[in-house]
C-alpha cells in the first residue's frame, strides 16, 4: 500500500521549480502559523490546497495529464481553481509573511513591496477588470486548438502553461476571497461577489462549445497515444468540456457565497465602508 502510494508520488518529470516552490511555501507557513493566529480549519485549507498543487504538478499523474484531454482538464481544475482556492481561504499572508525572520522583513521585504514598481505592478495586477480578463482569458488562450498543440508538445510550453494557470488562480481567488473590508483590502466585499459571477458564463460558454463540437478539437492525444485507449476521442473531449462546464463554474458559484458571507459579517460587525472612497494608489505604501 505504502509501496504503491510512493510510487504514484514519484515525478513523472523532475522540476526542482516545482520542489523549490512548494518547499518555500510550506516551510514559510509551517514557521509563520507557530507565530501568527491560524485556526485549525485555515491550516487545513491551506496544506490541502498546496499538497493538490504538488501532485498536480509533479507526480506520475502527470503522465494521464499529458495523454487525456478530460484528464488535463481535471488537472487544471486543481491548479486553476481548487488549490488556490484553498489557499486563498486559508488567508495566509499574516503566517507567511511571519515566516520569514524579521530582519529580512526589515532589510528586503518591506523595502521590496514599497518599490514604485511592485505598487504598480499590484495595483494592474488586482485591477478587477484585468484579474477577471486574466482569470478568464487563459482559460481561453491554452484551450485554442493551436496553442494547446503546440503546449502539449513542448515542455517548456507546458510548464509555462501550468504555472501561469496557477498564479493566475492565486491571484484571483487572493482578490475574491479577502475577508478584510475595504480598505485594506483591493475590493469591497459586493465587489467581489460581481466580479466572482462574471466569471461564471464564460467558463459555461467554453465548456459547452468543446462539449458540443462535433468533431475533434485537440488531435495531439490521438497523435501521441491516449492513456485509456478504452475512451473514444469524442468521450474524452465531452467529458474534458463538461469538467470545465460544470465543476468550474460551481467552484466560482462557491466563491460568491464565501465572499457573501464575508459581506453579511462584516455588515454584522459595521465595518464595512463607503465603497466610494479613495482606493490605495501606486504611491500608496504597502506593508509587507
């Protein structure tokens, strides 16, 4: 059993980025939660989410990622959608940031985060408008027909592809789930919930089309073999556009009810603000 469990951990293709990441994150949160208060179910949340990036990214399931199309789409569930999603809920910027030893706060992040550039670069990144654009488009972008050709063919396109899914997410679901008010947080808490269900058709839209398609739209798993030969190339495109369909729209419909429930606390505690006020601007300082 142990045997088995250790084998399927092991990479299908090594990537000291993915072991390096991984490692920063869950060294940085373990040292930070001891410091910072972190509750029982945020801790969970957040081990969950970074443990689903991992095995989407570097275990020996990424060979059934490269050869079926639903099973790609599953993986990219994980890395887009569900593993952020889990961090993002856990809320970890208190324990990471208390990970790190409060000299190179001092010396390097701090300073870092107050830079003009990093204030510009965070005020175009948690723009609502190009989170959403962003959010949604790469969906779009790695399932062109040409684009996921070429990606699935080039690893170097593929890792591209993987990591930008998850920063992407990351961000994304950072920016709906906050459940500080505004400010300090990028968006009010009714912001947030419209800026979650925009997202929502698009994803239905897409998901419905690649369902519907009557004829093959992503040749490269025939070219390179399919993992489960026993699966028609139609079945598997149906099932890849139905994963995108109806998991990742449910999975945007739960975000609006988390971010709603973050509205209806902060309501409940008056903290909530006029959303009409001045937002932090690139000139804004941002603690680290």
């Amino acid at each position: 059993m142990i045997e088995a469990l250790l084998y399927w951990l092991e990479p299908w293709e090594f990537s000291p980025t993915v072991i390096v990441a991984v490692l920063v994150a869950g060294i940085l949160f373990a040292r930070g939660a001891r410091y910072a208060r972190v509750s029982f179910a945020r801790r969970v949340a957040f081990w969950l989410g970074l443990s689903g990036i991992y095995v989407a990214l570097h275990t020996r399931l990424d060979y059934f990622f490269e050869h079926e199309f639903f099973m790609h789409r599953l993986q990219h569930l994980v890395l887009h959608h569900l593993g952020p999603f889990l961090i993002a809920l856990s809320y970890p910027r208190a324990a990471l940031r208390a990970g790190l030893p409060f000299r190179w706060r001092q010396r390097w992040l701090t300073p870092a985060m107050n830079t003009r550039t990093a204030l510009v670069a965070a005020n175009v990144l948690f723009n609502p408008v190009i989170a959403l654009a962003l959010f949604v488009g790469l969906i779009y972008f790695w399932l062109l027909s040409p684009i996921h050709f070429k990606a699935m063919l080039d690893w170097r396109l593929y890792r591209m592809m993987n990591w930008s899914m998850v920063l992407d997410g990351l961000l994304f679901w950072w920016l709906v789930l906050d459940p500080r008010p505004a400010p300090p947080a990028r968006l009010a808490p009714g912001r947030r919930i419209l800026l979650v269900i925009a997202a929502i058709p698009p994803q239905i839209l897409l998901g419905a089309y690649i369902f519907f398609t009557p004829h093959e739209l992503y040749s490269i798993y025939s070219i390179c073999g399919r993992a489960f030969t026993w699966i028609s190339p139609m079945r598997d495109q149906q099932i890849g556009g139905l994963i995108l369909w109806i998991p990742g729209s449910m999975m945007s419909a739960i975000g609006a009810l988390i971010a709603l429930r973050h509205w209806l606390r902060l309501s409940a505690r008056s903290r909530l603000r006029d959303e009409r006020k001045r937002r932090p601007t690139a000139a804004t300082p941002v603690k680290a």
